[in-house]
C-alpha cells in the first residue's frame, strides 16, 4: 500500500507501480495520512528539487495545496500491513497522537518510523514516541539519532 497526497508525485508512483496494481500487488492510496480519514488538508510543496519534502507541517517559501486525508487507523484495518514505513516530514507526531497514545495492532510486527527534529519540541518529544513503540513490544533494529534534520528508527516485534 503506497500513499501519497501530492497529484504530481502521485503521477511518477503510478508509472513506478505500472503493472503492479493491475496484478493485485500494490494498492495506491491517493491521500496524505493524517488523523482523520475524508477531511481536506494544506500539502506544503516544497519548491525545490526534493519533492520528498512535501509535508502537512507548514513551511516557509512552499506552495499550498489541498488534498484528501486517511486516517493511519482505517488504512491499518483495511490493508492489516505487517510491515510500515512512517515517512511524513514532520507529522508522524500528529497521527500517532501528540499525546504519545497510538497503539499498533498486534499484526504489525516491523516499523520504520523518519523521526524530524525541524523544532525544538520535536527534537524533545521523539525519545517518548521511540519509548512508546519499546513499550508495545517492538525492539530496535535502527536506533535513530538525536541531532540534525530526521533520523530513521527501525524496529521490529515477534
């Protein structure tokens, strides 16, 4: 299951994915993930050459757009992934609950989680949500690390 909200983006993961969704091994979902599923958010689209670094945390000198949101909850009931990368350029805070709440099924047993430390509430705040995933039973295979733009924490659960 591949989610993107961007529709420029969306254009190169269907040429990349070309065949795969036509032989039922790829799904594509044409929304940012966000805490709730049908609602209409901001995409800040970054202007430069990355066009990786869209994201639904505003950013100076990106362009606005609109897009559809899905909730990680209804993606995770529909699809039951085993495994899920977690890369959203600063809002994986927001859906997986400022308050260090979210809960993985018991069915998903492999995480890769980007952790941004763009402010200095992010950079305090990912040791608790790294703590919480260790608290759900998944161990790190990838430590992320404190200091610069992201880090990418791996883990794993049996």
């Amino acid at each position: 299951v591949a989610v993107e909200p961007d529709p420029d983006t969306l254009v190169v993961l269907r040429l990349n994915l070309n065949g795969c969704v036509e032989a039922g091994q790829a799904v594509i979902v044409p929304a940012a993930v966000a805490a709730e599923t049908g609602l209409t958010a901001t995409l800040w689209k970054n202007q430069g050459l990355n066009k990786g670094m869209h994201s639904l945390v505003k950013r100076r000198g990106r362009t606005a757009v609109n897009v559809t949101t899905v909730a990680l909850t209804d993606l995770l009931e529909t699809y039951k992934p085993e495994a899920v990368k977690i890369d959203i350029e600063g809002f994986e805070y927001v859906i997986l609950g400022l308050d260090h709440s979210f809960i993985w099924p018991e069915y998903v047993k492999a995480l890769s989680v980007e952790w941004h430390h763009n402010d200095a509430k992010q950079k305090n705040d990912w040791p608790v949500y790294h703590q919480a995933l260790l608290n759900q039973g998944f161990s790190v295979i990838h430590a992320p690390r404190a200091g610069g733009w992201s880090s990418v924490g791996l883990y794993e659960r049996s």
